[in-house]
C-alpha cells in the first residue's frame, strides 16, 4: 500500500475520532418541570387594575410559592386596599383580598 494513502486514511480516522469526542463530551440538558414565566410585571399589574376597576398600585412582589411563580400586587383605591395574587404563568388571579379602610378621627383635648 502506498504510504501516502496510509498517511491520508490515518489522519482522517483520527480527525474523525476526534469530532466524535468533541461531539460527545457536549453537556446533556434535561427537561425540568418549571414553570415558564410568560407575562411580565407590567401586565400583571393591568390586570390587577382592570380587576380593581382602577386605582394606584402600592407593592408588587415576584415570589415562587408551591411551585408557581406569581406577582403579588396591592392597589389602593378610594378608601378600599385590594391585594391579589396572579399567576406569571397565565395571569389568571389566583387571590383577591378587599378590604376597606377604617378612618377614625382622634380629637386632641
């Protein structure tokens, strides 16, 4: 055989060896069961508005509670405080607290 066609054969058997171990050493990602995140603070927030028929928006928090990722969100409005819990994953409102505020007047004597 033709040394040159050995030379040729080897180094292409080792090119090729070695792609395959470059190819093979690449990290393995596996599928978690995590929730996507698909809405965004800002809709969140039009949500919760739209559901207190308006108001201003005092706190929003973004937690992870028993494996759903949600915004907590407080409006006040007039003299009612409304505190929701809506799903990041689909903005369905998962909470609605309402509750109204007491406003008592202390006379100094």
């Amino acid at each position: 055989m033709n040394p040159m066609k050995i030379l040729i054969k080897g180094s292409l058997i080792a090119v090729g060896l070695g792609a395959y171990t470059i190819i093979d050493n690449q990290p393995i990602t596996k599928p978690t069961n995590a929730q996507v995140q698909t809405i965004n603070e800002l809709s969140a927030k039009m949500i919760a508005l739209d559901t207190s028929k308006g108001g201003l928006v005092t706190n929003t928090h973004t937690i992870f509670d028993h494996g759903i990722i949600k915004y907590e969100i407080s409006i006040e409005k007039q003299d009612t405080e409304y505190d929701m819990d809506i799903d990041a994953s689909t903005g369905k409102i998962l909470k609605i607290d309402q509750c109204r505020k007491v406003c008592t007047n202390h006379d100094a004597e």
